[in-house]
C-alpha cells in the first residue's frame, strides 16, 4: 500500500455529541453549507458583512478587496481602526472586571488580571514607548519569556501602531540579530532572565552580544522586564528598566488611529533558501481572521477559559494568545513553563486547577506526554473541559486517539488545525458542531477559504491522489508580503509555474473519499521539528561557518515525538574523525548549531563522510541521504555517484 492510501484508509470516525452541537456557534453541516455558499456566490459580500460584524471600526470600510496589483492584495484599504481597541477598549463597557489573563507562573503560583487592568497596563507602557520616541511604524523586537508582559508589550505596540517583531525566547544571540537587522528595529524588549522548568536563560545578555561591536545601530534603547533578582550588565544611555519607564504614566492612552493596510507585525519564519523571511501581516484582515476561528473553530462562549500552550514567539501565540482571545472578550491562561515541569501532569493539573474549557497544543506535546505517563491525565479533574486543538504537524492517529479518550474523555470534539504563520490563522480545521472527525485529517476548509489540491500544472487532483496544497483566491488574514522583499513573496508564495494566481502553501496533501484532508508534510527543503519550522539551508549555513567544516547537507527522519529530527552530513576540512574524535567534533557542531540559531535547531545525528553523495555534476543528492538518514535500503541508483565509497560512511551514526 502506498504512503497516501495507508493514510487515507482510516475509517474511524467521531460526530460532535447531540449536546455540542446544540450549542454550538455553527451547528450542524447545512449550517457550515450555507455559509460556503455565500463565499462562492459573492466572495466579497460574504468578507464583508463578516468584517462590519465583528471588527469595531473607527471609520468604515468602503472597499472589501482590492485585487488591482495582484498578488498584492488589499483588503478594506480604506477602513481605519486599531486592534488593540478591538482587543481591550471595546470590552470595558460590559466585561472590565472580567478576568483577561490568568497568568501561571514556571513555579505553579498564578495571578489574575482583567480587562480594566490589562486596559491600564497597556496605556502605561504605550504611554512608555511613546516617552522614548518610538512612533508609528517604527519597528521593535520582543524578545521576552512567556510572560503577560509579553502580550502586554505586543499590545502597547499595536496601539499606537508600532510593528512588533516577536522572536523566540529560544534564539541565539545570532539570530536576535539578524532580525534586528533585517527589520531595522529602534527599540528591543526583553527580560533580564526567563525561567522554564526550573532554569533561568539569560536573555538580556544574549541581546547584549547581539548588540556587541556596533552591530545593530538601529537599536537605540534596550527596555529590560525583571523577572527575577538576577543583576545583569547595564549599559547606561540605552539600557533602560521596564519598571522605570512606566513610573508616572497615564493608564490613559488613545489608541493611534490605522489603516486597515498599516502593518501589525513582521514575524520570521524558515523557508527553504535564505535567511529567515519577515512575514508580514496588516490589521484589518488578519484581526478578522483570529476572530472568526475563534468562532467558528473554538467554538468561543463568554464562559469559556481557554489555553493556548503556544510561545508568543510563534504565529499560533500571536494569534491565539495575543490577538484572538483577547478580541472576543475570553478569559485565556498564559503559561510560562514546560509541560514536564515539575513532573508530565503539569497540563492535566492545570487544566484541573483553572477549570479550563478549550485546549489547544502541539502533537509533539502530546507524543511526549503520552510516553512520560499515558494514564496521568486519569488523576485529574478534566470534566471542565469541552474542545481540544492541535496544531504545527500532523498529528498521528494513536496521539490523536489518546488525546480524544484520555484527555478529551470521548466528549470533546478535537480540531486538528491546519494553517501557516503566512496565513495568519486556521485555514482547513474542523467546525466542531459541523463535522465528524477523523483521526488524522484536519478535515476541511472553512468557509471562504478556496483551498485546493494540484498537480504541477496546477489542475486539481482527484480525491485519493496526493498534490501540491494551494488557495486559490486571496482571503484577508493572508501575509502581504515579505518585509523589504516583495520578489521573494511572489516567487515563493504566487509562483510563476501557477500564472502568480495561486497560493502556494508548501506542503503536500489529499483527501479521502470524504474529501477530507490529510497534510503529508512539506515540499521543499523545509522541516518540521516539534511544530518549529526549520530550514535545512539555515543549518547548513550555521554548520559550515565552522571553521573544521567544508560541507555539510542536512535533511530530517521521522523521530517518535519531535515528528522529525535533524540528521547533519558533514564533510570536514581535514580527515573524516573517527572514534572518540568524530564524538567529540559532533558535539561540538551541535553546540555551534545552538549558539548559531538555538536549540531547536541542534541536530540529532551528524555523520562525517570524505565527501558527500554527489551527481557527476555535483549535486548533492538529497534523496539518497534522506533515504540513508531513515536508515533504509538504498534503492536509487548509485552507480553515478563520483564517489560511492561514502555511502558506507554516512549509513553510520556516530
Ligand atoms: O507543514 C505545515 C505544518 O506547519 C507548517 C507551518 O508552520 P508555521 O508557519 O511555523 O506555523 C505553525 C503553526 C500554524 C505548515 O506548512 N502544519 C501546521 N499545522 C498543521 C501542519 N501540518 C499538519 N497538520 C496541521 N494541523
């Protein structure tokens, strides 16, 4: 059987309780018809009347979709609003002592903030940035832990329409850098130290060495959290304690009034070539987005408590942490630490604790969760909760099984949620009062969203047959760009071989007999480790800035619970180690790897071979590595290989 039939063959499947779908924000599958039904008839009323009935607009829109310099496309160009009056303002009215942000600390202590108060503290600290010079437009880096300060800071930024660059508390000092640079950036924010799991990582000195030798002349200030009593070295004239800076200020402070085309926020992400890329998303149309997937796929009620387990430094945090929750009025948890700290019951705990409703995490969690104690979830109350999520990978269907009877207690519906940081928010998930899951398949598009699954010359393939996934009409809550790199945007996401006309996501898909879709992983050079995209580029690029290394490939292998892992080919300078000495050069390349991009994106297993597999015209041959790295029979044709003596070699892990 083929990889696709195995996949497609599942035939479990699982309706929404009678009890949830009476209660459900779209209930049932005429429901879910009747709304994609009006996208096809009328695709711009359809966007429309969704936007005026969910956004708080300052001015109206006149205009719902401008197509005229395709694939720059512009969505209610002329309407004026601000998200964070979406987010906070307009619910002081009728919710402003409802709780906002429950906040858990790594050590298990929790705090509560409402609306009013998360209202006062963005003021405060909008009114902060304001004092020291940062206007609208200018860009700033948050590099923060999983703190409320995070959302707080985010949230200052969009009100008085600075664009927030959020990286990931996990990135080196390296690739701080890098996005200093590449979004030109004034002002950064972090905390002197972030705690997860027990342990402290110094983020104040890593943005120092990101800093060091002038590197970054952007940057002119350096606001600090507290987090902990650790001291940390201080540059006066640009070091500047969060705590200090929002002495004085007003809890007042107007939201700045923007277009809905001003840009919210760059976030990088891998692609296949390159440098990270700065995908960037504008307000109107990736507000209306979080919203509606809220509804529709959360399925939000007023009484909910909501967990996303995702990082602010990732797409899901942005949107269904920062943006999301807060524009429909939830009350959301924010957690800083790990779900194995202290022991693997911290979420199911938790979930217990807060009463938690709606749960959304990563198969990876769950995988890892699964082996370090599949009955815990037993020992807890988790009869508060009615609606599970997964999102970043696939997710296979023993975890997905797991999930739904031991955590979901057979009750809950689970969205399985398909969507990229490029498209802002969940694009083929499962309406849960609508549909019948099935383990596996993130199932179908949502209204308005033309997804479809082509061929090379961009025809649609039938049902049963694997294709390239692809949107074939632009929706709102789509990147407009790549920042400061329009060709790339085109090239990579509207490419020429469809006309410029289709969305090219980047991975591969089909659907069952249902026409349910199951996501088979990516096309290019692009991995998936533990949810966190990574280009198998960028960790060449950091392998062979090592002064040992001549040439380095790397490719992924399936791995238990990250999905895939990092297998590194590597070719030194001088003889290929052996023994001991391979050991040792090994770990070393890792470390380098760490300190380059993060830990993230160590590899597992490195390999060293005189050479690597390479066609008489050098290329290097990806497949065949691929094949070595799963640790499978190699059936391609090697007999054209310059040097075929390496296969040997690279078969062996070190
Ligand atoms: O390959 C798909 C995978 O994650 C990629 C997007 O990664 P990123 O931009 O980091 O955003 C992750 C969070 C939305 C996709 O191209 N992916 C994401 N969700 C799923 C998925 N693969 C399978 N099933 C999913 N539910």
């Amino acid at each position: 059987m083929s990889a696709i039939e195995t996949v497609l063959k599942e035939d479990r499947v699982f309706p929404p309780s009678e009890e949830f779908v009476k209660q459900a924000n779209i209930s049932g599958m005429e429901a879910y018809k009747a709304l994609c039904a009006k996208a096809e008839q009328d695709y711009e009323g359809f966007w429309r009347d969704l936007a005026n009935e969910h956004i708080s607009w300052h001015k109206p829109f006149t205009q719902v979709l401008d197509e005229s310099k395709a694939p720059f496309f512009k969505w209610f160009a002329d309407g004026e609003l601000n998200i964070s009056y979406n987010c906070i303002d307009r619910h002081l009215k009728d919710k402003a002592d409802k709780t906002a942000i429950i906040f858990e600390k790594d050590d298990g202590t929790s705090e509560k903030i409402t609306y009013q108060q998360l209202h006062d503290k963005v003021c405060e600290f909008a009114n902060a940035l304001k004092s020291l010079d940062v206007q609208k437009g200018d860009r700033v880096i948050i590099y923060m832990p999983m703190i409320t300060e995070a959302v707080i800071a985010m949230q200052a930024c969009a009100r008085i329409g600075a664009i927030h660059s959020v990286v990931f508390g996990g990135f080196s000092a390296g690739a701080v850098k890098d996005r200093i640079k590449d979004a030109a950036a004034k002002v950064i924010i972090t905390a002197n130290e972030s705690v997860r799991g027990g342990k402290r990582t110094p983020l104040k000195a890593t943005v120092d060495e990101a800093l060091a030798n002038g590197d970054c002349p952007s940057i002119e200030k350096v606001i600090v959290f507290k987090r902990t009593d650790t001291e940390v070295a201080w540059t006066d004239n640009r070091d500047v304690w969060w705590h200090d800076i929002i002495k004085g200020q007003s809890t007042v402070c107007e939201p700045e009034v923007m277009n809905a085309e001003d840009t919210l926020f760059i976030l990088y992400t891998s692609g296949s070539t390159g440098k990270p890329k700065g995908v960037e998303h504008h307000i109107g149309g990736y507000l209306l987005g979080a919203i509606l997937s809220m509804n529709w796929v959360f399925d939000y009620k007023p009484s909910d408590v909501y967990w996303c387990t995702a990082d602010v430094g990732w797409i899901t945090g942005h949107t269904y942490i920062c943006y999301g929750p807060l524009a429909v009025g939830a009350t959301q948890i924010v957690f800083e630490g790990v779900p194995t700290y202290p022991d693997a019951s911290r979420f199911w705990q938790m979930i217990e604790k807060h009463k938690v409703t709606t749960f959304y995490t990563a198969p990876t969690a769950i995988r890892s969760l699964i082996k370090l104690g599949a009955d815990l979830p037993e020992k807890f109350d988790l009869s508060s909760l009615r609606l599970l999520g997964s999102v970043g990978e696939p997710i296979n269907p023993e975890a997905w099984m797991w999930y739904y009877e031991k955590v979901g207690g057979s009750r809950c519906p689970i969205v399985d949620t398909w969507w990229q940081t490029e498209t802002g928010s969940n694009m083929i998930a499962p309406i849960p009062g609508a549909f019948p899951t099935k383990p596996g398949s993130c199932t179908l598009p949502l209204p308005g969203i033309m997804v479809d699954i082509v061929d090379e010359t961009g025809n649609s393939v039938p049902n049963g047959q694997g294709g390239s996934l692809v949107i074939r009409r632009a929706f709102p809550s789509l990147l407009r760009t790549v920042y400061n790199d329009d060709n790339r945007f085109v090239s990579t996401y509207f490419p020429e071989e469809f006309g410029h006309k289709l969305y090219l996501a980047g991975d591969s898909a089909a659907r069952d007999e249902d026409g349910y879709i199951r996501i088979m992983g990516r096309i290019d050079d692009v991995l998936n480790v533990s949810g966190h995209r990574l280009g198998t580029m960028e960790i060449e690029s950091a392998l062979v800035a090592h002064p040992l290394v001549a040439e380095a490939a790397v490719v992924g292998k399936p791995h238990d619970i990250k999905g895939e892992a990092v297998v590194a080919f590597v070719m030194l300078k001088g003889d290929r180690p052996v023994g001991e000495e391979a050991q040792k050069i090994a770990a070393e390349l890792k470390a380098w790897v760490a300190k380059e991009i993060g830990k993230i994106a160590q590899p597992d297993d490195i390999r060293f071979g005189e050479n690597l597999p390479k066609t008489r015209s050098g290329k290097i041959m990806r497949r065949l590595l691929r094949s070595l790295a799963k640790g499978e029979e190699v059936t391609q044709d090697t007999s054209t290989l310059e040097n075929p003596q390496v296969m040997e070699q690279l078969s062996q892990s070190i």
